[in-house]
C-alpha cells in the first residue's frame, strides 16, 4: 500500500510496503478517494509540533467504506463518508456532545489520523471507530475531503459569532486562502453582514468580491485599518475573523474590532498580542477555536449538498506530495490541494 509518511524533522516521504490494515471492533476501512493537504501539516513538517512518532500524513479524509469489524452497525461497503478530524476519547462530556475537538484528554493523545496517527494521505485508511464517520451521500469525496477542516473550521469559528453577524453590522475576514475563500462563502449563506475581505495579494482580493465580499482592502498596505475603519465608521467591525494569525494580523484585527465585538483568531501564523487595558475596546471577545464538532460537520455537508459552498480545490497525485508542500510554502495553491491515489 501506497502512503506519505512523515519521518521526523523535513522529512516526508513516499513509500509503496505498508500493509493493507485489516478491521477488528468497531474499526472502519476506507479506499480513500482524496485527502486534503493542509497548512497544518507544515507545522508538522518543518516546526516539529508533532514529535516521536512515525505516521501517514493527511487530516482532511474522504472516500469509501471498504471493510467493517465485527462491531459496526448502518455501515456496509461502498458508503460514501468523510472522517471527523479531531479524534478524542469518546467518552468525556466534550466527546459525549459531539465536541471531540475539545475533548478532556486531548494533552494526553495524538489530536487524530495524520496529527500523530496514521492519516489518509495513503490507498486505505483505518479509522478507530465508525463514531468518526459522517456520510456525505452523493457528494464526490474527492471535492469533499477538504470540508472536514477547510470548511469544517470557519464554520465552527463564524457559529461562535452567529448572534452577532446582524444586517446592520460588519465583518472582517483576514486571509482569503484554503479556509478564508470558503469563510465568505458561508458567511454569505448565515448571516446578513457587510464583509470586508483582507489580504495581501491583489489576485485574493479580487477573488473574495466574487465569492461575495462587499469590500477588499489589502492588508500590506500601511493604513489598512484607517481604510477598513472608514468604511465601518465609528462603531468599526463587530466580527473579525483572522485566518492568518500573525502578529500583524492580530494587531490590524485589534485596531478595527469594535465595542462588545467578536475577534477570532484561527490561522495558526504564530502571532503575539501583549494585552493591555486600552488596546482593545470594552467588551471584546478574544477567541482561538479549534477545528470545530462532528454535529456541525454534518451542517456542513448539508451546505455543500445544497451547492451553497464549494471549496476550490487543485488536485495531485500522492506521489507529488512534497511538490505540493513546497508549493503551500510559497503561496501557490490557490484554494486546497487534494492528493488522490
């Protein structure tokens, strides 16, 4: 069997002698169909987030059922599914709600199947227990794939703020890249604010006014925030979402957010913000979600059944796997890559 392993430290590889796993239990086998290369997964790789282990890459999973254990009940071969990212113990409070992206003992296991456990950047993957599937019908699970994370994710992180994304309000997106582009998307379907899309690159840019932003403005540009507060006026934006999370970004999110807001910070760029009492306006949230729960993955297969969100997406072979990592590192994947076997 065909998989990406990662070795340790800049090392990923390609190799062809992994046995086919057998099920046993409750255990699912997928023939998968594709699996979504993350920015996630360079942290991996090249800052050594995940060490001590030697494991398949690959977070974002979708394909067919292709074998059951004994234990499995409403799955049969041939199913359609995505695999639930996050794999928690299942059995705290958090798992028991569908949360297992906060689960109680997350400190003490391997976040899930390609964060320290074997992925589905590979011909077949074993996923523990059939808890961790979602079906996704008639949808093409190679389109499918990155939904767990690229779309599971904004949506978790806009659901926060739902109560809040109100006609009369504004929105902030900070990123228009692999979860920003779907990010305006979805706001575009749950809420009723004006979006004010950022980046750094005129080509994103003109990209979010067609996935639906009202406004773009380039955040390289040294008076962003003066631009982005002229349009909101004096009460500035009530949301901001940063999918970039460098210090610069959290710093422009803190100089637009206004009074009682929302500022939620995905990206994982390894930004710094010193707090003090006058850098942010009363009220303020200040948010890191992670990934988000089974139960609103379901919601988002819903939205992309309905063609109401629709991932932009590259596709490769598992063989160009480290093409595809060097070509993340230098921003030339629009959208999400997807390898497939």
């Amino acid at each position: 069997m065909k998989a990406v392993r990662f070795f340790g430290h800049k090392d990923v590889r390609v190799v062809n002698d992994m046995v086919k796993p057998v099920p046993k239990g409750d255990e699912v086998l997928l023939k998968i169909g594709g699996a979504g290369v993350c920015h996630s997964d360079l942290h991996i790789i090249d800052e050594g987030t995940v060490v001590g282990t030697v494991f398949t890459l690959g977070h974002e999973n979708a394909g067919w059922i292709e074998e059951v254990g004994s234990d499995v009940k409403d799955y049969k071969k041939g199913d359609a599914v995505l695999v639930y990212g996050p794999w928690g113990c299942g059995h705290c409070k958090p798992c028991q709600q569908s949360k297992e992206n906060y689960c109680d003992h997350q400190s003490e296991m391997a976040y899930g199947g390609g964060l320290g456990l074997d992925g589905g950047m590979a011909e077949y993957m074993l996923v523990p227990s059939s808890r961790l599937l979602v079906p996704i019908y008639d949808l093409d699970p190679v389109i499918a794939a990155p939904l767990t994370d690229a779309a599971l994710t904004p949506y978790s992180a806009i659901k926060r703020s739902i109560g809040k994304l109100t006609a009369d309000e504004y929105v902030v997106v900070i990123g228009v890249g692999g979860l920003g582009h779907v990010a305006l998307q979805i706001l575009n379907e749950v809420s009723a604010s004006s979006i004010i899309a950022c980046d750094v690159t005129e080509e994103k840019l003109a990209f979010a006014k067609e996935l639906g932003a009202a406004y773009a403005v380039n955040s390289k540009d040294a008076n962003a925030a003066e631009q982005i507060n002229k349009i909101t006026g004096i009460k500035k934006a009530k949301v901001v979402i940063d999918f970039v999370g460098a210090t610069s970004t959290i710093d422009l999110g803190t100089k637009v957010v206004g009074l009682d807001g929302d500022l939620t910070i995905v990206g994982l760029g390894g930004g710094h913000y010193q707090y003090n009492m006058s850098g942010l306006p009363f009220g303020v949230s200040m948010t890191n979600p992670y990934w988000g729960s089974r139960v609103e993955l379901m919601e988002v297969v819903g939205l992309a059944r309905q063609r109401k969100i629709h991932i932009e997406i590259e596709q490769f072979k598992l063989d160009q796997a480290n093409e595809v990592y060097d070509r993340m590192r230098n921003g030339k994947i629009k959208g999400r890559a997807v390898l497939i076997p």
